[in-house]
C-alpha cells in the first residue's frame, strides 16, 4: 500500500456543517423529484411486450414444445397474475390460445385481451382474421402487431395463422420453434450455471463462516481526509451523477440519431467528476489511487471474485424470492434500459453501452462505495455496520424501492468480497460479471 498522502482534506466546522446540511437537503429533494418521475413513468403502459413477458413465453411455450404436454391451469393463472403490462397479458392469450388451452376467442376474449391506446384495434383486427376468418388486415396492422408482441415466438404463430390464409404458414412455424428451441436451451444453461454457482456460492458462505476470525491478508485501505471532507464529497457526487445525465441530454438533444449516447456520456461525466474529488481531497494522483485501493495480485482477485459471485447469486437469489411476493413491483426496474436496448440499431451503440455497464459503472461504482465509502465508514465504527451501511446505500443511490433488498444485498457481498481481499479488483470483477450477463439477457429479449 501507498504511504499516507503529505496533504488531504479537513474542512473548517463552522463552514462545512451548513453546505453538508445544504447538500443533503438538495440530494433529497433530487432523489424525491426522480423517483416521482420514474412513477408517474411507471403509470405509462409499455408499449411493447417486456422482457417478462418474453421470458414468459419461453417458459411456457418450451414445454409444449420438447415435452409435448400442457401447461397446468395453474401455472396459466400465476403467470396471467405476474403480467402487469398489456401486451404480456396479450401475449399470453395468444399463446394460451395457439396451445389449445382455451377455446376459440370470443367478443369477451378479444374486449379483454386487445392492449387500449396505439397497436390495439391493429390487434384486435389481426385476431379476428387470424381466428375467426375475418377478411385480413393490412400489412401494416400485422408488422406492428408483430412488433409490439416482441418478433418472436407468439408473433410469428399469430403470423403463421395469417399465412395459412395465403401461402402456407408452417415454414414460419418451424422457424418459430426452432428460434424457441434456441432461446429455451439458452437459458436452460443459464439456469445450470446459476445452480452451479450458488452451490459454490454456499460453500464459500461456509467456509467463511468456518474462518470468520482468522485475519485477512490484506487490511482495507486507509484515507486520511476527515469524515465531514468524505461527506463533502459523497454529496457533491451525488447531485453531479444527476446533473450530468441531464447535461448529457441537453447537448445530445439536437441529434436524436445519437441518443443511446446519453447513458455513456453521462456515465463518464459524473465518473470523472467523482474519481477527480476522491483524488483532489485526498492529494493523490489517478496512480497512486488506484495502487491504494488495489494492491495485492490480480490473480489471486480474480479467483476470489469468482468465488464471491457464487455467493452473490446464492444470496440475491434468497432474497429475492422472500420478498419478490410482498414487494411485487409493477413495473421492471429495467423497463428504461429496456426500452434503450430496444431502439438500438447497429454494433457500435450496442458496444458503447456494453461497455458503460460492464467496465465503467462497475469500476466507478466499486471505488465509490467499496474502495471509499466502505473503508471511510469502517475507521469510524464497527466492520459490521459499515458493511451494512455501506450496502444499504449503494442499494438506495440506484432509487429503485422494489429492487432495494436485491440491490443492498448485492452491495453486501461486493463489501465483503472487498473485506475478504483488501483490493478493489475482486468487487469489481464481481460487479462487472452481474452487469454483464443481465445486459446480455436484456439484449437477447429485446
């Protein structure tokens, strides 16, 4: 580790408790203006079937498809329970109706089924010619259907009826069912993958457990700034991180071509904002910041935050499940990066965001909460509570109530991942990999 830097930060009392309480009351007032936006966003129904209802249709349409069964009602009526946005809820009737689960649909099936607003009479015409005989709609009102229903499964069998009419419709349907085959075995090795890695992740929970009090190799880093100083930066960070996303908007706004561009610009902004306060309080250049948070071998990280993932995916997914039922969000917490991913055309606004998720937010974000906030909290209190703390903040910067227990539970074993190493590697490696295989499956769907 670096040596202690000559010159850090100790502001004056007598003027740093008033601009910390002014910040903080700005920081409240910020987080509350966005999270009443991201509700009254919320109250808008997605115009497109969502990833649920994507995962959805695979799910249920799979075992049709390799077991060549039903699906029980009761499987039908939690799923239809789960659909909150009007075109999964769509999406479901259709596939319910392809799989011979209901008869044929009726005015009081279609008056339930059609979404309301755009797309909607498109559907209702579409269904009526697709099971009725109804004379066939336009090729726009089908393109568009096809569309909102996601361009996959459902929609190509909603199509395939269509084209039966006119030039025969198995050929689209054997595209379907081997596009579903692929999309089924992708994330039936998903699902093993993260069996695998939660076993593991219980073995490590053990065995950490096992050695909670032998000594770790490697002790957190140590800032000599002040805690009001931590504080002045942490809050100026803060409302940075929002005043650069809208900065980023404000000069992309003439060019709407280059919108997905916000995210990354923004991204780097209050990134380069927070990386400059952490160096400029605590007199250290970019080098010696990182030699600081990240000391030890890369190697012997990385092998760690292999392991830690495991028990990232054990935990989150145990916490998920508790309170999944009791918090049952209306809305995905990735419904906006959703609907990103869904504009994005060609590879290189695909890679810029794929970088921004997988490389710079994780490394950010890690030296934000784990390499400063974590050791800053622990000089001043027991481990703990700083572990604790820390978590619950890192889950409450994201400003997603119903993802809260996921997200602080995440944020606790990236803090411990960091306690258990004493570099900054680990956590970011584990971060990196979360952001990335959730990006992945988010692009797959989209």
């Amino acid at each position: 580790m670096s040596a202690l830097p000559r010159q850090s930060w100790h502001p004056d009392r007598r003027w740093a408790d008033s601009l910390i309480a002014l910040l903080a009351l700005l920081a409240l007032l910020v987080a509350g203006l966005t999270l009443s936006a991201r509700q009254r966003s919320a109250k808008r129904p997605s115009e497109r079937a969502s990833l649920q209802g994507r995962l959805l249709e695979v799910a249920l349409g799979g075992p049709g498809l390799v077991l060549r069964r039903g699906v029980p009602s009761r499987d039908w009526a939690r799923t239809e329970r789960q659909a909150k946005e009007p075109w999964d809820r769509a999406l479901l009737a259709v596939l319910r109706e392809e799989l011979g689960e209901q008869q044929e649909p009726t005015e009081r099936w279609l008056a339930a089924t059609t979404p309301s607003g755009a797309g909607g009479p498109g559907f209702r015409r579409v269904c009526l010619a697709a099971y009725t005989g109804a004379p066939l709609p336009s090729r726009a009102d089908r393109t568009e259907v096809h569309r909102r229903l996601g361009d996959g499964y459902v929609a190509d069998l909603l199509e395939a009826r269509l084209r039966d009419r006119e030039s025969g419709g198995e050929a689209l349907r054997a595209q379907a069912r081997r596009t579903l085959a692929t999309r089924l075995a992708g994330l039936a090795a998903m699902g093993l993958l993260v069996v695998g890695a939660a076993a593991g992740g219980l073995a490590l929970l053990i065995y950490l457990l096992a050695t909670r009090d032998r000594p770790q190799p490697l002790p957190l880093p140590t800032w000599s700034l002040s805690g009001r100083a931590a504080a002045l930066v942490l809050l100026t960070w803060f409302l940075g991180f929002f005043l650069a996303s809208n900065l980023a908007g404000l000069l992309l706004a003439p060019w709407p071509g280059l919108r997905w561009l916000a995210i990354p610009l923004g991204y780097a902004l209050h990134a380069a904002l927070g990386v400059s306060l952490i160096c400029w309080a605590e007199g250290l250049s970019l080098r010696e910041l990182w030699q600081r948070v990240a000391p030890g071998r890369a190697g012997r990280d990385l092998v760690w935050g292999v392991a830690f993932l495991g028990l990232a995916v054990l935990l989150v997914l145990a916490v998920a499940l508790l309170t999944g039922p009791l918090l049952n969000p209306d809305q995905s917490p990735q419904r906006d990066l959703q609907e990103l991913l869904r504009s994005l055309r060609g590879w290189l606004p695909n890679l810029a965001l794929f970088l921004t998720v997988t490389l710079l937010a994780p490394c950010f974000e890690e030296l934000l909460f784990r390499g400063f906030l974590l050791p800053v909290l622990a000089q001043r209190q027991q481990l703990a509570l700083a572990l604790g703390l820390s978590a619950l903040l890192f889950g409450a910067i994201h400003l997603q109530p119903a993802g809260l227990p996921v997200l602080s539970t995440l944020g606790l074993v990236l803090g411990l991942a960091m306690r258990h190493t004493g570099s900054l590697r680990t956590p970011i490696l584990i971060h990196a990999c979360w952001n990335g295989t959730q990006f992945l499956l988010l692009r797959a769907f989209a």
